[in-house]
C-alpha cells in the first residue's frame, strides 16, 4: 500500500510520544512511501532522504506534501494540527486516514476543522478511550469508520533483570504545567504513608519542565528528581525499579507503560484514561483513582513489595507487552487498518 504520510518531524532531538510511534509506524510502512514532517528542531533538515522531507513549519510542510498529490492512493495525517494541509494534498478518489493520539483532540473543533474531518475516511486511535473522548467532544463522527491501533515500541528484551535493592517506584515524562494531570502531585502526596510502611522506598522522578520547581518543594523523604537523562539512563533506572507508577488523568495510551512491561515492571496507573487498557488490571498491574491518597499509598505499597505476588505480576507484565505491544504487533495493526481503506 503506497502511503504519503504527513507528521511532526520523527528526527527532533527531543520529542515525545506522538514521535516515537511514529517512528514505528514508518519503519513499519513498505515501499512506496513518502514522509512529509515539520519541526525547528529538526535534526535533518531538508532532505533527510530520498523518502524523507522536513520542513520548518506546518505551512511549509502543507506546500511541500502538495509536490506529492495525487501519487498516492492513502494519506495518513499522524497529527490532527495538519489536517489543515488536507486540501492540498486531497484528490479525488484518493483515501484520508487520521491518526487520534489523545488530548490534542478531546476538544470541541470549530466549523473550519469541521469540514476538514468530514474528508477523513478513517479515523485511527490509539486506544478506545481516546476514540471515546473524541466523540464525546464530536458527536457528529460517533459512526464515523474507525478503528484502534494499539501502539507497540521494541521487540521483547532478552531477559526481565531482576530490580535493584532499593524500593523504587519510577515516574517519567514531562513536568510541564500545561500538562499537570500525570499525578507527580498525587505521588508525591501520598509518599509519607508509603515510607512510613516501607522505610527504604524511593519514588524517583525523571523528567524536567517548569512545574519542577513547585513539585520540588512539595516533595520530603525519599523522593529523588533526576532531571531529564538520556534514554539508556532512564532503561537503568527503570530496570532498578520495581515499578513505574504514573497515574495521570490525560493518557491517551502512554508508551511510557509498554518501556516497563517489556522489562517485567508493573504498572500504577488511574482508572480515568487509556492506563487500564494498556495493563488490563490487575493483570500486569494497579489502577486507582489519583485523588484517593489512601488506595494510591496502598496500591504503591503493594508494588513494592518482594515476594511471589511482585513476581506473577512481573512475568505477567512481561508476558502482555510480548503478545499485544510489540513493534511488530502495532506496525502489522496499522497495515492492516491502511490496507483495508485502500481497498474500500
């Protein structure tokens, strides 16, 4: 299936979970293909590659995909900010897929962007809660085609290595005040009740952004910020772990869950977003409601202890990223989604 896909640029030196699946997606998309992206900080700029184009801004990117029009039976927009290059690149009797990746589209869309989605002829995303929240918001598309494309990252590490000596919960991601609802606040709130029934546990806090500072003064005993580290840092800490624990309000999927069930970590997450449907508790993990200081120290406690129960849900933790959330598993979703609309 030939695919023109237009995103945000995949080669940024930092980027955040829209990149990275779609950097999956791409090596998972067969010849022909042609990638369209944006970004300032690009770290390829112009022609990264014969099938590769990056533009400065979004408008940029809209008249560079235009090159393209009409050699390509399917686009995939992987971002909803570009469906405003949609008439540029649109031909008749060419296909439309739109890839929903969370809280970018949980809004209430104005008439303009309105009629830019009735020209999508699929809508993809990454789970069925963010569907949901879309069509809650978009009633209109509630019977729209649509299907959920689980994200995957890696193929299964080798072995599940065994976690360090120090009870540690990890939370990773952003700290950034727009995005407020990843539950470092909740975490850090019911840290007190976790070290005073478990002495040694840590919750490590990697990351960095201008809500650091306040979380800072917020945080007592046994709470370490690391900072933002390279991704073989944050695999070190996460394999020291004993859990990842984030339980946010706002996940669309969270690729962040998928790093640690491919190591055998349980997962904390809430029982407001796509969390549960990633971990499927209690079988690779816990989900709470963050606002219940008692049952998020209680779930925290019960992750951190040793034992046999730590160990099922590890090997179960291990054993669900290797059966639904491999690379392989989410590039052959997304093929099969794209196909099916080309054929329509």
């Amino acid at each position: 299936m030939a695919v023109l896909l237009l995103t945000p640029c995949l080669h940024e030196a930092a980027f955040g979970g829209v990149q990275k699946a779609g950097q999956v997606a791409w090596e998972g998309l067969r010849a022909p293909r042609q990638m369209v992206s944006y970004g300032k900080a690009c770290t390829l700029p112009g022609r990264a590659s014969e099938s590769e184009r990056c533009f400065s801004s979004k408008w940029r990117a809209a008249l560079g995909a235009a090159a393209w029009r009409g050699r390509y039976p399917v686009t995939l927009i992987w971002h909803i900010g570009l469906l405003k290059a949609l008439p540029l690149v649109q031909t008749r009797g060419s296909r439309v897929a739109l890839f929903l990746h969370g809280i970018e589209c949980w809004q209430r869309f104005h008439a303009w962007m309105q009629a830019l989605l009735g020209r999508v002829d699929l809508f993809l995303s990454n789970s069925e809660y963010t569907w949901r929240r879309f069509v809650e918001c978009n009633p209109r598309w509630r019977e729209a085609a649509h299907r959920t494309v689980s994200l995957g990252i890696e193929e299964p590490a080798r072995t599940a290595p065994a976690p360090g000596a120090t009870p540690a919960a990890l939370i990773t991601g952003r700290m950034e005040r727009r995005e407020d609802y990843k539950g470092h606040r909740q975490l850090i709130a019911a840290w007190p009740e976790v070290v005073r029934r478990v002495p040694a546990a840590e919750l490590w806090i990697v990351g960095d952004g201008d809500l650091r500072p306040e979380l800072e003064r917020l945080a007592g005993r046994g709470v370490r910020f690391f900072g933002a580290v390279p991704d073989a840092d944050k695999e070190r800490l996460l394999a020291a772990a004993r859990c990842l624990a984030m339980p946010s309000r706002g996940e669309g999927f969270g690729l962040v869950y998928l790093e640690a069930m491919r190591f055998g970590r349980p997962c904390l997450v809430s029982d407001a977003d796509a969390g549960r449907e990633v971990i499927a508790p209690p079988e690779a993990g816990l989900a709470v409601n963050p606002d219940d200081r008692a049952a998020l120290a209680d779930a925290l406690v019960r992750l951190l202890m040793p034992g046999a129960a730590w160990d099922a849900w590890s090997a179960r933790a291990r054993q669900r990223y290797e059966r639904h959330f491999t690379a392989a598993h989410y590039q052959t979703r997304l093929r099969d989604a794209l196909t099916s609309l080309g054929s329509a």
